[in-house]
C-alpha cells in the first residue's frame, strides 16, 4: 500500500517537527516521527477502519479522520486512494481544521 501526501500534510509534519524540537526537545520530535509513520502504515493496511469526516468535505470525498497514538492532540486526515493513502493534513485537533482545508464548499 502506498502513502501519498498533500503539499500541505507534508507543511503540517514539518511545521509539527520544527514546534515539538521548540518546544520539548529533538527526542519527543523524534518519537512524534516514529508514532506518525507507524500509524500510516497502519493506516494504509486498512484505510476504510477509521472515523469518516462528519460533516463531509465535498473537496475531499470519503475523508476520513485518526488521531495519532500518544500524540491524541495531532490528527491525520487523509482518503483512501486505489493503491493506499493520500494524508490530505496533519493538524492540532484544538485548531480550526475545517478551515484549514479549505471549509466544506
């Protein structure tokens, strides 16, 4: 299965790493990184098993929605895709995601 990623998701995850170095240290990033690519992998072994985006974005059919284990503040949306994922953003479950996104137009 492959993980594809949005130009954004991809900000998201560097701008998550570069706040986490700030903020707590490069071992709390570091394990951050490591949570991140085990629960994408877990991700794409099953994609239709986690929580659909309610209410739907029309920009993004079938989005659906986890939180990342031990960073439950940290949310990955993503959609499934033929051949795996695609992580549309990785953003703070406290920030105003729906804007971020690009609202549900």
């Amino acid at each position: 299965m492959s993980i594809e990623y949005t130009i954004d998701a991809e900000s998201d995850i560097d701008f998550a790493i570069d706040e986490l170095v700030d903020g707590y240290g490069v071992s709390l990033a570091s394990a951050f990184r490591i949570r991140l690519e085990a629960m994408l992998e877990k991700i794409a072994s099953m994609p239709y098993g986690f929580s659909l985006v309610d209410p739907p974005f029309p920009r993004y059919p079938g989005l659906r929605v986890v939180a990342i284990k031990k960073f439950a503040a940290r949310l990955i949306f993503y959609t499934p895709t033929e051949t795996g994922i695609l992580v549309v953003r990785v953003l703070l479950a406290s920030s105003d995601w729906a804007s971020a996104m690009g609202s549900m137009d």
